[in-house]
C-alpha cells in the first residue's frame, strides 16, 4: 500500500525540519517547500494527500496558493491544512473561505496534536455509508459520491465546508442544529475554531443558494436548519 503523502510549505526550517521528522516517523511520505510558487509546482507534481501550509509565505502567500490549489482541477480535492502566527477569527475566517480544510495557530506547541489532526482530516475524506449518497428536497440535491449540489438542476460551486453544512442541514429538515454541532459537521470535530464562524459559512452558501437562500433557516438563540416541506 502506498504511503499517505504530505507537502509541507514554510519557510521556517527549524519547523519544516521538525515537522518533517515526526511526519515521516508516523509512516507519511513527505515533500518540502520553501515559497508559494514552490509549492504548487510540487504539488501539481507529487499530488499530495495533504498540504500543510502557511499562510506567511515568500512570492505568493498561503492563501493565494489555498485560491490556486481549490481552481485546479488535479489539486482542488487536496486536504489542506493552514498554518498561521495570525489566530484572529477574522484570519481563520478567510482561510476557511479560500478553501482550508483545517487551521492550526503557531506556534506549533504539541507536534503530536498536530499529527492527530492530520489523522483526522483523512478521516474525513473516508465516504460515508451511513446515508443515501445523493438527497434532494425543495430543488435542492446534495450527491456526496460526486461531491457535487444542484439547485433546479443546475450545478452550485461549493466549498467543501459549504458543501458539508448543506449536506448536513438538508438530511434532517426542521432539525434546530446549534452552532457547534455544524462546526464540527463542516469542519471536523477537531477543528478549533470560534462558533460564530460557522455565521460566515453560512452566509457565503446563501449567497450560493440565490432565491433559494431561506431554505437555510436561522434558529435565533440556536442555529440553523433546513426548511422543512
């Protein structure tokens, strides 16, 4: 079986090093980069599972390379999980809207923490059986073996994060979800991130959704739910 493999993009060494180390002594295949551009030329290269990224970084910044690696067809399914001296809710909130799938504050206290929430985002990535893979309710239809959303059978672009709060909300119409149920629905139960985030996450799929945007329905005091029919 092959190994899980991982590209690590900082420019710090002494942490690329360490890191490296405790990677690659847990079983993952490991590549380096040193700057943004760097980065997704190995990337389109070696077609990591995860991409462990910073968001301070030399030529293009984190985000810009998250922006990139979500618009390329051979990357955009990649885990990536962003790493950042910045841990304002309003940084997390833009990597989460450029496409993160998990956000980590440096400095790096607990390497072993580290490496648990990288279990966890392939975790995630495993399909679940649980469910019909495709639902459909109001014109709404959420396909999770294509990982695609359609409204009136046109094709909506989502975020993974977007994609999963539609998918959770639209399985149990008229269910109050509160917000940290949701946080950990979209964004994985090892995500540590503010509630009030999920508010973003949110108003960006309404967005999305159009005329179709109060089907998302505020619980005020609570959360959200999907309108029931």
């Amino acid at each position: 079986m092959s190994k899980t493999k991982v590209l690590i993009v900082e420019d710090y060494r002494p942490l690329v090093e360490t890191l490296e180390y405790q990677l690659k002594r847990a079983g993952y295949e490991v590549y380096r980069a040193a700057d943004g551009r760097e980065a997704l030329n190995q990337a389109k290269l070696y077609l990591p599972d995860v991409v462990v990224l910073d968001v301070d970084l030399p030529i293009l910044s984190g985000v810009e390379v998250c922006k990139q690696l979500r618009s390329d067809a051979t990357t955009k399914d990649t885990l990536i999980l962003m790493l950042s001296a910045l841990g304002e809710e309003s940084d997390q909130v833009v990597g989460f809207a450029v496409g993160a799938d998990d956000y980590v504050v440096k400095p790096v206290e607990s390497y072993k923490v580290l490496l648990q929430r990288i279990k966890a985002l392939l975790r995630r990535r495993e399909p679940s059986m649980d469910d019909a893979d495709s639902i459909s309710r109001c014109g709404v239809t959420v396909d999770r073996r294509r990982f695609v959303a359609t409204i009136e059978g046109e094709a909506v672009k989502l975020t993974k994060s977007e994609f999963r709060l539609l998918d959770t909300l639209i399985r149990q119409p008229g269910r109050a979800f509160d917000r940290s149920e949701l946080v950990d629905a979209a964004l994985g139960e090892d995500t540590m991130v503010l509630e009030r985030t999920i508010d973003v996450h949110v108003r960006a799929l309404r967005k999305k959704m159009n005329e179709h945007a109060d089907l998302v329905e505020t619980v005020r005091g609570i959360g959200y739910r999907f309108r029931e029919e």
